[in-house]
C-alpha cells in the first residue's frame, strides 16, 4: 500500500537530522524554501508510488474472483463501445476495462446491475488425470471435462427470490461483454439456469401442546411414518386411509401453532433455511435437521428422503426426473438455488409421547 505524503515527507525530515552537512537549514517555517522542496519532493514519490501500486494491480493475473466482480459488476444496456450516447459505456481507463457511470445517479447505476448472484469455478487437470490411462484417453477427458474453462453462473434478484436472468437476451449481452473483458486464450462458459427442483419427506415428532394435529390423521401419519415393511394389516389400513382421503383430505391446519395457526414452524424453517444458503452453496442434510430442530414445538425431526433433478427444459412435455440424494450427506445445485416455488415437502406430523414410558 503506497504511503502517505505526511509519512513520506517525516522519512525525509527524520534522514535530514541524521545529515550533518544539513544542519544549517534551522528555519521551521512552513514556508521556508527547504521546507517546500521536502514537501514537492514527497508528493513527487507519493504519486510514483500510487502509479506503481495501481500498475501492480492490474497487472495481476486475473483470479476466479475477478471474474466473479466484473460479473457483479455488469451494466444491462450499456454499449461495449465509448461513442455511444446513453451516458455509459465500457472504455479503457487506468489500465482495464471499466463502465463509465461519471453522469448517471447511485439509482440508475444499481438499477442496471441485473446480475445480483455469481459463482465462478473451473476444473483441475488433475480431476481427469490418471496415470494408468492412455494418452487417447487423457485428452478424451480433458476436452469432454471442459479443463481450463472458467464456469460462470449468474442469477438476479426477483423480490426475495433467486431467478435467472432473461435467456437469451440478457445472457447473450453478458457473454458479449464477459468475451470483451476476459483474458486472451481464456475460454468461458455461462449459464443461468432456473433453480433445481427439491423434494423433501420428513418424520417430525412435535410437541402436542404447541402444535396442531388433528387427531383423524394421527395414525394415518404413524404408518406414512414407518420405513420397515407394513404387514398386511397395516398396508389394508394404509390403503383405506388414502380412499378416504379423497372425500375427506388431512387437515391443512396440520403443523400449526396452535395459538397461530397462520405460522407452520415445520415448513417455514424450511424454506427459511433453503433462501439462507448462499448462490452455488451446498445443500447439507446435517445443517437443514439442526434448522427444525430450533423451530418452535419441534422435538425430533427425522429426514426421509431427499429428492432433486434441474428444473424442466421448457420445451419437455414430461416432468424431469427427481432423482434419489438421501445417501449423499450434502450436494451443491447445478443452478446454484433451488426454485422455492416447485418445492415439495411431505410432512408426517406425529404427536411426541414419549414422555409417558417414564411415568
């Protein structure tokens, strides 16, 4: 960090008491002739100094961060070239590229950042490399593995939910500019996907007393709840109880505050806790189980089942296929989020009793 003129200048005057020959310069005066060499020679190094620190940051081989601010930092609209006449554009100044916003206000700026979320990676040669391989099949797997492509996802902002940005329009304008940008010989890949879809069936044993379960679904949910085999009885009485579902479905009220039942403890730490993992962060089954087990009349929750697949291309007729992950301990979404408006829970909300075997 280049120094201060104030620290520049006390360097000078410090070396100038350790000179004899300058002993005679005994005028204090700000104003006095060495007094003003001391301070234009300390301006003099301060501007070097700023020069050389700014040249040596630019000329820094550009990280995974770096491509992750410039995204962050991308202007929807703006011309790539400086004779436009909308008031900002991408020009070359102090040595990188850079939007000039020198005549737009702090409001017009923000509102032209269409990208809020970014998450940059690339693979590593040695994912793909095995000594024991052949060399037709190292260079297989270097170009099918994409190795020395930097991966950029990006997503906005929609009220309080994680979107992808508009495909192609915007995409195609942030390629454009990522492409104007990045270093030479580097090559780039973008996406903005919409979010993966996720599945979860829970067991959760609840306080009785705090919250609400109608006592009509109680068993329904006890044999929903078993992960052995039912015995022929219990998949008869299974069998009757979802007939019956159809003229007389559960109770929507089912895992409610008794004393609100506008506030579903279950649910709602849920999918607080989904929006909390931050853009391209790992879904961990550990961290969602200590998220409920702090909701409010939740005594043990157990999860059952974890199911996800990416979003539906939207030229598929069919529904993607949800994919089974409940034997991974944690796994990052290909879109980076998860699409909060196709989440599906299951909730088996079982009264807790156990209390009473100590009695």
């Amino acid at each position: 960090m280049a120094r201060t003129i104030a620290e520049i200048q006390n360097e000078i005057l410090t070396e100038k008491g350790r000179q004899s020959s300058l002993n005679n310069l005994t005028n204090t005066s700000l104003t006095s002739i060495w007094r003003l060499w001391v301070n234009i020679v300390a301006t003099a190094i301060w501007v070097h100094e700023k020069i050389v620190e700014k040249n040596a940051l630019i000329s820094r081989p550009h990280t995974l961060n770096w491509y992750r601010e410039q995204a962050l930092n991308f202007h929807y609209g703006s011309p790539l070239t400086p004779d436009s006449s909308n008031g900002m554009s991408l020009v070359w100044k102090d040595g990188s590229y850079q939007f000039d916003t020198s005549n737009l206000s702090e409001t017009q700026i923000e509102e032209s950042k269409i990208i809020k979320h970014c998450a940059v990676s690339e693979i590593d040669l040695e994912t793909v490399l095995n000594p024991e391989k052949n060399v037709e099949e190292i260079f297989s797997d270097y170009f099918h593995n994409k190795v020395g492509v930097v991966f950029i996802k990006v997503a906005t902002q929609k009220g309080d939910v994680i979107s992808r940005i508009d495909v192609p329009n915007e995409l195609f304008a942030f390629k454009e500019y990522i492409s104007k940008i990045k270093d030479a010989g580097n090559q780039v890949y973008i996406t903005s996907d919409d979010g993966d879809i996720l599945k979860l069936n829970l067991n959760v044993y609840v306080d009785p007393l705090s919250i609400y379960v109608n006592p009509k679904d109680i068993e329904y949910y006890k044999l929903k709840s078993l992960n052995r085999q039912l015995t022929p009885d219990e998949q008869e009485k299974l069998q009757q109880y979802q007939s019956a579902l159809e003229t007389n479905p559960l109770d929507p009220e089912n895992g409610a505050l008794i004393l609100n039942r506008s506030v579903f403890p279950v649910l709602d730490s849920i999918k607080d806790h989904l929006r909390n993992i931050e853009f391209n962060g790992a879904f961990v089954k550990t961290y969602l189980i200590d998220a409920i087990q702090k909701a409010e009349g939740i005594k043990i929750p157990i999860l059952n089942k974890v199911q996800t697949s990416m979003a539906k291309n939207p030229n598929d007729n069919e529904n993607p296929e949800l994919f089974d992950v409940t034997s991974i301990e944690y796994f990052i979404p290909k879109a980076g989020y998860f699409d909060m408006d196709v989440l599906q829970i299951e909730v088996n909300y079982i009264p807790y009793t156990f209390y009473r075997d100590k009695q």
